[in-house]
C-alpha cells in the first residue's frame, strides 16, 4: 500500500513545505495540488471535505487533508497522510523553541517572509475563481454568500462565528422543495473505536492532570501540558488565530494570577510567546504546529530530554483530537447525505465557505500596502495577480510560487 502511495505521499510532503498563508490559503494549493495537479480528488469533493470540517473542532486544513488520504487508502493512508503534513512544520516549531534564546529578534531577517501575504491572497483568489461556479448558482446562494463575506470579515477571529454561518446556511437552502437528494450511496461503517478513543483520553487526562495539580506531583507539568494542549485541540474552533489566544490565556496570563499558590504550574514567558505567534506565521504547514514551540518551551527548565519531550507531547496533543474526530464523524455524515435535508444543507455550506474565502482574502489584503509610490505597493499587486495567472494558466506547482516570493523579499 505504502509504495503504490508513494506519489500520493511525495505530493503532500511538498504541499507541507509550501503550504503558507493559514487554512483558507491552503484550500487554493489543495485545489492546484490534489485536484488539478493529480486528480486526487475532485473539486466538489474537496468542497465537501472543507466544508464539513468547517463544523468540527481542530485543524480545518489537517482534517481536510486527512479525509483526502482517507478518501484514497483508509485510515492507514489518512494516518500517513497526516503525520507527513504536520511534521515539517512541528519540527521547525519545535527546533525553535531550543534556539529561541540564541536569536535576536531584531535580527529575525522577517523581510524576507513580506511577498508572502499577497502570495496567500492570490491562492485564495485562485480557490474563489474555481469553486465560486460550482456553489454559486442562484439568488439564495449569491445571498447567504453576501452574508458570510460581511459576517466572517467583521467578526474575523471569533470562535462562534464560522460554524453558526455554516449551520445558517445549511438551514437557509432547507426552504426550498425543489432539490432532490443524490443517488443513494452504499452506508459507510462507523467506526466508534475512534470517538471511544477521542473520549476516553479526554476523561483520563482530565482526571489525571486534576490529581496531579492537587497532590503537587513533582514532575507533573508534562501531564498537566498534555491536558492543557489535548483540550484545546478538542474545543478550538476557527483554526490557529483563534488558537494563539487560548494559549496566551492560558500559559501566560493565568499563571501570572495563580503562581503565589501553584507555582509548579506550567508558564511560558509572555514575550518568548509572541515571538512563536509571530514566527509560526512565516512557517509553512498547519498554524497548529506553534503547540510543538509551547511544548518545548513549557519544559524548557526541566532539562533537554523533557524539552523534546514537551515538543512531542504539544505535537501530539494538539493534532490528535482533530484526526480522531474527522475519521469517527466523517462515515457519519457520509450516510446522512442521502436525505433530503442534509443534501439541500450542502448547497447553502458551500455558498457559506465561498463566502468565508472571499472575506479571508479581503481580511488578509487590508495589511497589504497596494496604494502609494513606493515599489513595494506595485509589487504586491504583482504578486496577487501573478499567482493567480500561474495557478490558472499555467503547470506551475506552488512550491516554486513560493520560492519565487521568498526571493523577491530576500533580493527587494
């Protein structure tokens, strides 16, 4: 199974070392990569994939990506599938948590990471221009489309939002009786060892971590870092932007309350956390892998083992939930498909993901500089265009796109 994937396998590799601008972004190299590229899968596939995964807590683009593995080789490829995508970016995240102290901040050299925004923005076009024909088809749509646009851009970044416009819009396309449901498809089996897994581990943590603040465990902080991370894997909504925060609230501004009274709890320096929030957005791969960074940085006194030690378990903390929450609901909403009301729900979520495309690249093109004399401005307008020429017109894969960018910030 493993070498007829090989090209499956190399194909993701790429897509992680080139993957940037954050989940949306993702969807447009998704779209060059696994569908135009090599058919992998098919663009009303791919839709359906995000958009479902738009529903669940976790890592959206991990998730999606793991159903395409799933979808080509069963839960051995998706596993694969998914420790070939986040280990790039985990190792990088992790590796800095060891060199932090070593780096000059002022001297990160991030100028060379400033073409990549408009890249990202010009994946993201490319993704709309696709799709937009496939979910855009009638006056419903173009208006639950409108609303998301305005909804996602002006309440960018709140846990809710996303997933109330996906089930708005699901609701919205339920009005009319016209649309019939597809041919029924052969039932997928469930398979609740995943969600007995995905629970089981959630409980346990929790308990054990609680025994282990109470009692003052003296080498408790590598359980009581799996819960924190494992948790917020588990409840996250609205991707790595939405993620930072809860790490920020909860690493560097609890602590700073409780410290007099719990000082074994686990902290990370409030401004070493801003450099990795900082950092892990010029880092190609899932946002998600900034858990491996905290990882390493929770246990950082405790010695090198238990650094790298903190660096796996933030590693696999965070992307776990994800993984076994897509693969238990996934064959769930594969068998509801063939009624009526969630087949009609599909045409109002992809109008929703559409809509929250479109906002994510207005969201993202609002730090771009594109008015002004200066080159850089005529530049950036350079760089959305051409990345949507090149992704339409031509057999460029986005790794060279990228590598393009990279240069251009290096030598302008």
């Amino acid at each position: 199974m493993l070498l007829r994937h090989l090209p499956f396998l190399r194909a993701v590799f790429f897509h992680s070392v080139s993957a940037f601008g954050g989940p949306q972004a993702h969807m447009g190299m998704m779209m060059k990569t696994f569908v135009q590229g090599t058919p992998y899968v098919t663009e009303k596939e791919l839709m359906e994939y995000n958009a479902f995964c738009q529903l669940l807590p976790g890592a959206s683009s991990t998730q999606t990506l793991t159903l395409i593995g799933y979808k080509r080789g069963g839960v051995p490829l998706a596993v694969l599938t998914l420790i070939v995508w986040i280990l790039p970016a985990s190792i990088l995240m992790g590796a800095l948590s060891f060199l932090l102290q070593y780096i000059d901040k002022r001297q990160l050299g991030t100028d060379i990471f400033k073409f990549i925004p408009p890249m990202a923005a010009g994946f993201l076009g490319y993704a709309v221009l696709h799709i937009f024909p496939h979910a855009i088809k009638n006056t419903i749509t173009w208006i639950i489309m409108i609303c998301s646009v305005a909804a996602t851009y002006f309440l960018f970044g709140k846990t809710w939002v996303i997933p109330a416009l996906i089930v708005a819009g699901g609701i919205a396309t339920n009005f009319s009786q016209t649309r019939i449901p597809q041919v029924e498809q052969k039932p997928q089996k469930i398979r609740w060892w995943n969600f007995w897994l995905f629970g089981i581990i959630f409980i346990a943590a929790g308990i054990l971590s609680e025994a282990a603040r109470k009692n003052d465990w003296a080498n408790r902080k590598p359980i009581n870092l799996f819960e924190n991370t494992y948790r917020m894997g588990s409840l996250v909504f609205g991707g790595g932007q939405v993620l930072m925060p809860m790490m920020y609230e909860q690493w560097s501004v609890r602590p700073e309350a409780i410290r007099e009274k719990n000082p074994n709890v686990v902290q990370i320096d409030q401004e070493k956390l801003y450099t990795g929030m900082g950092i892990v957005q010029a880092v190609p791969g899932p946002v998600f892998s900034i858990a491996s960074f905290t990882g390493g940085m929770a246990l950082k006194d405790m010695g090198t083992e238990m650094q790298v030690l903190g660096c796996l378990i933030g590693m696999i903390a965070i992307f776990l939930p994800s993984a076994l929450l897509v693969l238990f609901f996934f064959p769930i909403w594969h068998n509801l498909r063939k009624y009526a009301v969630v087949y009609r729900s599909l045409e109002g979520i992809n109008a929703v993901v559409v809509g929250i495309m479109i906002a994510s690249s207005f969201y993202i093109m609002r730090d771009i500089s594109f008015v002004g004399p200066n080159t850089i401005s005529k530049i950036n307008i350079l760089v959305i265009l051409g990345t949507i020429l090149l992704l339409q017109f031509t057999r460029f894969i986005p790794p060279l796109i990228v590598m393009a960018c990279l240069a251009l910030g290096y030598f302008l």
